[in-house]
C-alpha cells in the first residue's frame, strides 16, 4: 500500500502524516499523539541508556579481551547496531504502528506467510521484550545492593550482603514503581522519558571526565588503546574466542531501539519522526558510550583486583573503580557511592521506558488477537494509556525474575532471551523485506534508496552471526553449571512458538487486524 498523499487532523488539530497513514493501514487512533521527535528518541536512548549495559557488563568486556576488546568492540557492535537500525528505520517509516516488527512481517511476508510471519516475530519481540524489562530491573536491584554493601562498610569491612531473596524483593518494588509511573498519561511519560535522555548525557559527560580525574592511580593511553587481556580463570586462550565474547557487552547495551518504532502511533508525524528517534537514539548512544568506556578504563590499573569477588564491591568492577578512586584520594568512598547513585538512576529511567514500550507491544499484540484474554490487554484508560497491558508486564517480568531463587544459571539463560531473541525479531521484518518484499516494498519519507537490499542483507547476516557467537561456550571444562544455555532458552523459545502455531494458532490467527471500516 502506498503512502498517503493527504494529511490528516490529529487531536489538537495540526496536521499529522503519522495519522492518516495510521488510518490507511486500517487503525483507529487510540494511543494520545502527543510526542514530539524528541520525546519519541528519548524512549529509546533511554532503554539502549549505555549507563545501564556498560555498567551491569563491564565485568565481562573486562575479563575477555580488556581494554582492546571495550573499545575496539564496541565501535564493531555500534557500526553492525547502526546497519540494522538503518534498515528497521525504513520499514518503519513505512509501516508506523505500535505493532511494529510483528506488523512489518506480516506485510513484508506477503497474504501466503503473513499470519505465520507476524505469529513467529511477534512472540519473539514480545518475550524478548519481558527479558530485557526483567534484566534491566534486575540489575538495578543488584547495584542497589551493592550501594548498601558499600555504604554500610564494604565487603572487607563488614558490609551487608543481602541475600537473593532481599535482590528479589527489592526487584519486585521496583517493578511496582515503574508499572504505577507508567500508568499514568503519556504526557507526563514523556516528560520521564526526555529527562532519562537528559540525565544520560549528563551523567556519561560527568563520569568520564570526574572518575579518571579523582583517581590517584590512572592507565597510560597505551594500555587503554593497546592491552589484551588474555587472563582469564575460563579455560579460554584463543585471542579471537576472547575477542568474540567481551563483544556482548557493547551487543548487549545496544538493544532496545525498536521503543521508536512502538511509540509511533503516539509520535507526531510519525512516518519521519519514528525513523528519526531509532537512528539518533544509536547513533548518539554510540558516540556516548564509547566517551563512558574511554573515562572509565583510564581508571583501570589492576584488571584482576576489580574482578576478584574479595574485594570491597564483591566483584561488581565499576563499582570498585569508583570506591577505590574516592577512597584512595579522599580516604573514604562517598563520592564513589554517590557516583554510583547517578547510574542507578539512569538505569531505574531505562526500566522505565522499557516498561512503556513493552506495554505497547501487548497492546499492539492484543489487539491484533494474538494473545490468551486479548480483549483484555488491549484496552486502554481514560488517559489513552494501555493501563492493562502495563501491570501484565509488570507480573510477567517479576515471575522471570524468580528462576533466578532456583537457578542462577537458569535466571542468565532466561535473560539471554533479552540480546539474540530481540535482535532475532529485529532481522525477520527486514529478512522478508530483502526477500519476498524486495520488489513490491513500497517506502516511506525516510529510505535508503537502491542500497536498501544491500544493507538490509548486512543487518541479516549481522544478526545470524551474533545469535551463533552469543551460543558459544563461555568457560572450559564444560559442565552443567558453565554451559552457555543461551542456544536451549532461545531454542526453547522457537520450539514453543512454531508448536503453538502448528497445533492451535493457525486455526484461527490471521495477522494484524484492521479496526476501521473501509
């Protein structure tokens, strides 16, 4: 279908393309429009938040590879990131809906595969969505912890190390605030949400520039640009192997920037802002990053003390970077503790936007008829917010989290979901665009030209190759408690959703569903 060539009313009567291209899609304006490009961004800078995936693994850039590995890696991850967002951006410039990648699929697959493209992408955007809400709460939960551990002495000096069960608790209070905040009308939302951008920026410009100042000890340029660090306690001494698997902490963080392409049914003109929102997100994400990684890691002088568990953190490396950098200057790690107070924010801003984004999905999903009680989920409040759909995800991330009372090892293979999952559902749209769409696509305001099948075939294989690489080994000997069950979480996964299409969903799930009468 092609683009619109009028333009619709929208609520405060301005004229919006986003609208009436909703409405030739076949959808009622439901969701309030209400945000400006800005605010649409704001949402997915805010869950890529490079304060929360650099801070929660910088352990693992650390331990495999080092220095080489977090600087060199995250510019390969970003250049991959940005080819992928490229290519999401044109469809969703296209196909503005909150539906987003299982939406795409379903119009890119053709009449024939429609159904079972949409069925298939959805679930695993959906979930994938869950593990990141469940994962990014949960780390939150963890660096509070290890806030009290400091606070109250350190490991070394008699701190208290709350157990699993305290994590868990203070992981479901969390969950609680951010379902009550994102119930409340989007306007307010937005506001959060370019305050998360805001305090982002800032907090990256401030922590790069304040930790390697304070620090008494610092690393020569020499070692942050050059050093591989090969010594780990894994079994692992290929440098390759090592290279390949520091690369999942930059992966890791760049996750999340489809939040652009589920808030544009409430994103003014959204067929250009959407596209806007996915590619600055990334890009300025990398740019910032890569500014955090390289003040951080000037900080780094001894990589086997930050990753002992004996030390003051128990392990947890950045925050004995900024202990020891105020302690060791000022004698005691107040300021290390407070620094950390400023990327618990930004995280507890990440969940959050991760939530409204997760709730338009089921929003979307439900009402499309995808999901057990759709009726239900799809319903939306007074306030124009999908108030059902945001208490759903609140109490499925929760009950994820609980895996982790029985099994760490299960909790992380769970989690796993939230990397090759999602960007799995990020390449089937584009898959079935450079396929069976490659010749009736039909592009939007924003689009790559005749290079749009060449990048959207990299992004592809990008994914392919990280969804091999993430299944790898992580540690030898292999055992039950080291093997890498990424491989059986996502696997599962797959399983689960092609069994219950073949045994019940095809019988009756036929795609996207229009709700306006022709």
């Amino acid at each position: 279908m092609g683009l619109p060539t009028h333009t619709a009313q929208n609520g405060s009567g301005s004229l919006d393309t986003g609208n009436a291209r909703l409405k030739e899609l076949g959808y009622k304006q439901e969701l309030k429009r209400d945000l400006s490009v800005f605010s649409n961004f704001a949402f997915s800078f805010s869950i890529i938040s490079v304060l929360t995936g650099i801070t929660t693994l910088y352990n693992t850039g650390l331990n495999f590879g080092g220095p080489v590995s977090l600087q060199y890696g995250w510019f390969i991850a970003g250049g991959f990131t940005m080819i992928v967002g490229l290519s999401m951006a044109e469809i969703c410039s296209s196909y503005p809906t909150s539906g987003g990648l299982y939406y795409w699929s379903a119009k890119l697959a053709g009449p024939n595969w429609a159904p079972f493209a949409s069925w298939i992408t959805g679930w695993f955007n959906i979930v994938g969505q869950w593990a990141v809400t469940t994962s990014v709460d949960f780390s939150l939960a963890q660096l509070i912890q290890v806030i009290i551990l400091l606070s109250t002495g350190g490991k070394n000096g008699g701190g208290y190390e709350a157990s699993k069960y305290v994590v868990i608790g203070i992981h479901g209070g969390i969950l609680l605030m951010h379902a009550a905040l994102n119930s409340l009308p989007i306007s307010v939302l937005s506001f959060f949400g370019q305050l998360a951008a805001a305090w982002n920026l800032v907090g990256v410009l401030v922590l790069m520039i304040l930790i390697p100042l304070v620090a008494t000890e610092r690393a020569s340029a020499k070692f942050v640009f050059t050093h591989f660090n090969t010594d780990n306690d894994d079994g692992i001494n290929s440098k390759p192997y090592i290279f390949v698997l520091g690369l999942l902490m930059s992966q890791y963080t760049l996750t999340g920037y489809d939040a652009s392409a589920h808030m544009t049914e409430e994103t003014k003109n959204a067929d250009k802002n959407g596209p806007k929102g996915i590619i600055s997100a990334i890009g300025i994400s990398v740019i910032f990053g890569w500014l955090y990684l390289l003040g951080i890691t000037f900080a780094v002088t001894n990589i086997s003390s930050l990753l002992s568990e004996d030390n003051d953190a128990g392990g947890y490396a950045i925050a004995e970077i900024f202990y020891q950098a105020f302690k060791g200057r000022y004698g005691n790690g107040v300021g290390g503790i407070i620094c950390l107070g400023v990327v618990a924010v930004a995280i507890f801003f990440c969940g959050m936007s991760s939530f409204t984004s997760n709730s338009r999905m089921v929003y979307a999903f439900s009402r499309d008829g995808a999901m057990p009680l759709s009726s239900l989920w799809h319903k939306v409040n007074n306030h124009e917010v999908p108030m059902n759909a945001v208490w759903l995800s609140a109490i499925i991330s929760f009950c994820m989290a609980l895996t982790y009372l029985g099994s760490e090892v299960a909790f992380q293979a769970m989690v796993s979901i939230a990397t090759i999952g999602l960007y799995i559902a990020y390449a089937l749209p584009i898959f079935f665009r450079v396929t069976l769409a490659r010749k009736s696509f039909i592009p939007g305001p924003f689009n790559l030209g005749r290079y749009g099948v060449l990048v959207g075939w990299i992004a592809v294989l990008w994914v392919a190759t990280i969804s091999i690489l993430f299944s790898l080994p992580v540690t030898y000997p292999i055992t039950n408690e080291t093997l890498n069950y990424t491989p059986v979480a996502v696997g599962g996964l797959l399983i689960i959703t092609i069994s219950s299409w073949i045994l019940w969903a095809r019988h009756w799930f036929k795609g996207p569903v229009t709700n306006v009468e022709s």
